[in-house]
C-alpha cells in the first residue's frame, strides 16, 4: 500500500504561489511595457512639437504664441521627467516579480523533486513486495511438489 505524499499540501501551496507569481510577472511586465510606451509617445510628441516650433519661428511670430510654445515645451519636458521615472519604477518593480517568480519556480521544483522522489521510493518499495510475494509463492508452489512427488513412488 502507497503512502501519501505528506509534503503535498507544500506542493499545491508553491503551485498556487507559482501561478500567481506568473500572473503577477505578466502584469508588471504588461505595466512597463505601457509606461514605455506612453514616454514614447510624450518623446515624439515632444519632438514633433520643436519641429512645428522651428518651422514657426523662420517665419515672424508674435512673442506671445512663442512664450506659450515655449511654456508647453517645458511642460512637456516635465511630463517626460515625471514618465521617466514612473518607467524606472516600473522596470524595478518587473525586476521584483522576476525575483520572486524566480523563487517560486525554485521552491516548486524542490518540492517537485521531493514528490518524485516520493513515487520512486514508493514503486521501490512496492516492487519489492511483489517480489517478496512471488518468492513466497515460489516457495509454496515448490513446496507442494516436493511433497507430492515424496508422496509418490518411484
């Protein structure tokens, strides 16, 4: 008879841990991805917006519109400071969900090997049975015919 696995409730535990680990990587790294993306799209705003700005100013400008294309640019260059930063954030934050799927995958498989372990020594000890089992019938059977053929005569 098999005995249970008795470190099983650990396994399904990493399992679970695991899969959320997972799930969590994916989001971090779909929120990074975004943060990236959006700084992209403040950076080429930005440039698009010097290039109108160039543009604007070979020919003559009002010093007005020029102050607001210049106060929008700098407002657009704290809003990339700012993005910048919330991408940096964000890269440590996937980095920490590497981390720690990186550690959860460590513990499962720990926790796998030990179940595997587990089988092997269990179909070990099984086969060993079988084997003590077919001996002892061996043994009876030859026992049998040792009687049967002393019971005889020659």
């Amino acid at each position: 008879m098999t005995t249970p696995f008795h470190l099983q409730p650990l396994l399904n535990l990493a399992q679970n841990n695991n899969e959320s680990a997972t799930r969590r990587l994916g989001q971090l790294n779909k929120l990074e991805h975004d943060a990236q993306t959006q700084l992209n799209t403040l950076l080429e705003y930005r440039k698009d917006y010097l290039k109108r700005l160039q543009t604007a100013s070979t020919e003559s400008m009002d010093p007005a519109i020029l102050r607001n294309f210049q106060e929008f640019i700098y407002k657009l260059d704290a809003a990339i400071a700012q993005q910048m930063r919330a991408v940096e954030q964000s890269r440590l934050s996937t980095q920490a969900g590497r981390n720690d799927f990186s550690t959860t995958q460590r513990k499962l498989k720990s926790f796998d090997t030990l179940q595997q372990r587990h089988i092997e020594t269990q179909s070990k000890a099984e086969a060993k049975l079988e084997l003590r089992a077919m001996d002892e019938h061996t043994g009876r059977a030859t026992t049998y015919k040792m009687q049967k053929s002393e019971d005889q005569p020659h």
